[in-house]
C-alpha cells in the first residue's frame, strides 16, 4: 500500500522576516511613547549642557541661537564657578552621598528589626501593626515636609516642648537652652567632629518615619518566604536565636532587601521635597541635595545649561555608585548562588 506525504513548502526569505519582526511590532507603540517622553529630553538636555541656554533660548518667536560653549557649563559646576551663595561641588556631593547612604542604613536595620519582631509566632494584632507600615506613604510629601518643619519649630515645636516635658521629670527647667534648639537655622554643628549641621539630623529623623515602613513590609514578604523546617533544622543541630537569625534569617532576606536598598539609595539621594520644603538648604544652603541646586539653577537663577550639565553629573554619579553598591553587594545574587 503506498502512502503519500505532503511536503510543506519552504518559507520565502519576505515570510520568514515577517514572521521575525511580527513581535517587535507589537513594541513599536511603546517605544515611540517612551521616544518622546524619555528619550528625546534626555537628548535634548545633554545638548543644552553644551550650549549657554536660557529662556530666551526657548522663544518660540525671534528665537536667540544657543551659543555652543563647549565643556565651559561642565567645568563652572566642577570648579564651583558659580555666582552661586555658599556653592560648593564637592561638599554637595559628599553631603548627598553621606545623606542617602546614612538613611538607607538605618531604614533597613530599623525595617528588618521591626519585621521579624511583628514576625513572631503568637504575636497579637499582627495584621494591625502592620496596616500602620502604609501611612507614611499614603500622605503627600508637602504635607510631611510642613508638619515636621513645624514640630522642629525653635519656641513652639512639638520636639522641643517634649524635650521640656523630659527634662521636667529630671528637674530642669524649661528655659533652658537645650529645650529652645533651632533645629533648622542653627549654624554651629552639634557633634564638632563631624561636619553635619542640626538640620541635617531633622531631616534624618523626618525621612527615617518615612522610610522604615517600606523596608518592613519588603522584608516581612520575605520571611513569610523563608521554609520553616530550616528553623527547625537549625534547632535540631543546636543552633541559638543569633546563629538562626545569621545563617537563615539574614541569608533569606538578602535577595529581597539588597535590591529595595539600592532602590531605596537612589530615591533618598534624589528625595526633593524634604531639603526643599523642610529646612530649604538652611542654614546656608548647607542640607542642599544635588537635584535641588539643579532645580534652583534651573527655575530660581534660569540658568538651564548649567542646570543640563549638573543634572548629567547627577546621572553619572548615581550610574557609578549604583554599580558599585551591586558589584561588593552582589544584590542581584539569589540566595542560592
């Protein structure tokens, strides 16, 4: 009995490419919107960073040239040769990096900490404890700005009247001048060793209420993850709290907790609102942050291609220390690696 089988025809070369290129097709309304939204002003703002712009650049009728000027923007921000009050490149980047890196720290310690005590066996009111973890973040950022500016108030605060209240209790009196701290003003730095100004410190407790909830609730998913029975392994071979907590606890939540760090790093390092809105860069500009020098160049003294420039300084900074951080931390490592 013969048989006869059907041979499919080749595909031409014009088949094949469609068949190729179909998927990417799909992509193209994506890209043409991430073209015009990201990438274009990405462009455009490097080549502002060349050229001497400013509103008058931006006319729309009897437009100025932008004059190319070169590295010129790249050199006046390095060399801190602006005519800029209390400006200095270098200490505003070493003053960044010491803010994000301290508040990323202790939003982690304080957010794990937290999570595996809300995460022990028989604890009463868990799912209320944790609903808490959602309220700093539900509120607006202008408001939490104004509301810890004014409990940092030097007569009528909140911080310095519980100070007072404490110091009652010791039998201090509330005239004292450590109840009345000009917690964003104050020039002459608490700590003399080290060249932070009490601003800096108000920030620190502000954006510490504000960030800890988030590091909790990232690393709570992440031990509810961790399988039991390596406890109970762990206690069969003789294992005390701390070792369990090193060898497992720790282990398990790094793959979750060193990538929402790094995540957590490059929002502090360019978290506006609270330089801005709470202490304003006093005293002296010395709590300005980078992107809010930027945003002053650019709206206060509209000096938008010395703005362009900086904001590309901004860009390859956080690119270094974000590489960086993954590399010694190998954040993106699994635990099983």
């Amino acid at each position: 009995m013969a048989t006869t089988a059907t041979l499919t025809p080749p595909r031409t070369r014009g088949a094949r490419f469609r068949r190729g290129s179909q998927p990417y097709l799909y992509l193209v309304p994506a890209f043409a919107v991430m073209a015009l939204i990201v990438f274009y002003p990405l462009v455009y703002q490097v080549w502002m960073s060349f050229h001497e712009f400013g509103l008058k650049n931006f006319r729309t009728v009897n437009p100025v040239p932008a004059e190319f000027i070169g590295l010129e923007n790249y050199i006046r921000v390095a060399t801190s040769k602006l005519q800029i009050p209390n400006f200095e490149f270098v200490r505003l980047v070493l003053f960044n990096l010491v803010w994000a890196f301290s508040n990323v720290v202790i939003h982690v310690i304080l957010g794990v900490v937290i999570a595996v005590v809300l995460n022990t066996q028989g604890l009463k009111f868990k799912r209320f404890w944790r609903s808490l973890y959602i309220i700093p973040v539900v509120i607006p950022s202008i408001i939490i700005a104004a509301v810890w500016r004014n409990m940092f108030d030097p007569d009528s605060g909140a911080i310095n009247l519980g100070l007072q209240a404490l110091g009652g209790l010791f039998g201090i009196p509330p005239d004292h001048p450590a109840f009345h701290l000009n917690w964003i003003r104050q020039a002459n730095d608490p700590i003399p060793f080290i060249p932070l100004p009490l601003a800096f410190f108000a920030m620190l407790t502000a954006n510490t209420w504000l960030g800890w909830p988030l590091n909790s609730v990232v690393a709570t998913g992440a031990l509810q993850s961790i399988p039991g029975d390596l406890y109970e392994a762990a206690e069969m071979d003789g294992a005390n709290w701390w070792q369990k907590f090193r060898n497992v606890t720790l282990v398990y939540l790094r793959p979750a907790m060193l990538p929402y760090a790094i995540y957590g790093f490059v929002i502090t390092f360019n978290l506006f609102f609270l330089p801005y809105f709470m202490t304003g860069g006093e005293p002296f500009g010395r709590t300005e942050i980078l992107v809010t020098q930027a945003y002053r160049l650019a709206v206060d003294r509209q000096l938008l291609g010395v703005a362009a420039a900086f904001a590309v300084y901004l860009f390859f900074l956080l690119l270094v220390v974000t590489l960086i951080t993954n590399r010694l931390a190998q954040a993106t490592k699994s635990y099983a690696e």
